[in-house]
C-alpha cells in the first residue's frame, strides 16, 4: 500500500517568508509527527497529533512554526517569517497511534527546505 | 525530558566483521526502542524494534539488547555486508514521541 506522502519534496524560499509544508499519511493511521533533521543530526521531535489534536506540541522552536491536521488525516506544517536557520529536512511519520505511543513510526521522504 | 546518548559516531569495519552501536538514554517512562536505519538522502526505516519486557530480539544478522536497570540498549549486526552502510539512529520512545541518537555512520569496507 502506500506510504507516508510528503509535499514539496523541496522548497527554496527567501528570509521572511511564509510557507507550508503537506504530509499525508498512512491510511488508517491516526497518529501523526513531525521531526525536524539538520545535517549530519539525528531527527528532532516538533509535534505529535493524536487524531485531530495536538497531543504533544512540546518540540516547537518557537510561536513562528504550527502545524494543524482538521480532518485527522492530511497535516500542514506552517512556518511564518521563515529565518535561515530553519534550513532543514522536515519529515512526517504515522502510526496506529494511541496516546502511550509504542507503535512502529513509518517516515515519509521529508521535504527539504531550504531558507535564502 | 528524554536525553538519547549514542556512541560510536562513526564506525568503519571490514566486511564479514561485527558492529556494535551503543546507547543510553534518561527517561525511566521510556519502555519501546525503535533502531532505525537511514542511508544518504533517503527516509529512516525501522530495522529492529525492542519493548521493555523483552532483554533481547534478534533478527537474522540484527540483534538488540535491552538493560532497563542501567538504561542502556544496543545494536549487533553480524557479517555485515557493503549495504549495512548507511547511518544508524537508536531511539526511545517517551509517550509516543520519539527522542534520536545523533547516529552513527556505519562504513563497510569490502
């Protein structure tokens, strides 16, 4: 079946600019992350949807990056006022979800950003 | 919160040889040890996975070990092969959220 989907795959955007990132995930899974991966790091947790909501948004840098999912499924990762050091591969992943975790996190190819 | 520590950073070996990646972590709520495997521009994918009521799970040349008490876990891939290289993240998952390792860059030398 298919994976975990993720659009654009690249994004080039200038400093201060406002743009969005699309995940789309397995179906039939209902929770959804969102990692962060800087060169050479390993991936860093940004936000975890349990459904419609936001269960754990402690991995937000900051009031610039949110992220909304309205129907369960599909998820906008938004970033306002986009700065040089949010340069990074986002990557989305989903699982069979349930709020203690513990489930297999299927990742999507990411999308690389890239901030001018 | 969750603090993933991971050693080595790289690793050369020789085909045919063993690799051994260690790590720890800090949160004692912590109880599933998803490894994942990402080679150059690609996505992480799950190799190995362990739970904190199992010490050891092996999987053809993969095997993890779990110690709960010290809080470390660690990775054994055995005769490993030029496709072994790639990076290896070890993880640990804190109510659903999973905290990295800063990975280890694995080369396999013929």
């Amino acid at each position: 079946g298919a994976g975990v989907s993720q659009t654009p795959s690249n994004k080039v955007t200038e400093k201060g600019k406002y743009v969005e990132l699309r995940c789309d995930p397995i179906s039939g899974h209902t929770a959804l992350y969102w990692y962060r991966q800087s060169l050479g790091q390993g991936p860093e947790f940004l936000i975890y949807f349990q459904g419609t909501g936001a269960a754990d948004d402690s991995g937000l840098p900051n009031d610039r990056f949110f992220a909304v999912r309205p129907e369960g499924s599909v998820s906008t990762l938004k970033i306002q006022r986009t700065e040089r050091g949010d340069s990074a591969v986002y990557l989305c992943a989903s699982s069979l979800g349930g709020l203690a975790g513990n489930n297999e996190q299927f990742f999507g190819p990411g999308t690389r950003l890239t901030v001018l | 919160g969750e603090n993933v520590e991971q050693h080595p950073s790289t690793l050369s070996v020789q085909e045919g040889d063993s690799a051994v990646i260690k790590c720890t972590y800090s949160d004692s709520a912590s109880n599933y040890f998803p490894w994942y495997k990402q080679e150059l521009g690609k996505r992480p994918q799950l190799i190995i996975d362990i739970r904190s009521n199992v010490g050891e799970k092996k999987d053809q040349r993969i095997a993890v070990t779990l110690n709960k008490t010290a809080k470390h876990f660690s990775l054994h891939i055995t005769e490993t092969q030029p496709e072994d290289s790639a990076v290896y993240f070890c993880t640990a998952d804190s109510w659903g959220k999973l905290q990295f390792g800063a990975g280890t860059q694995v080369v396999v030398t013929p």
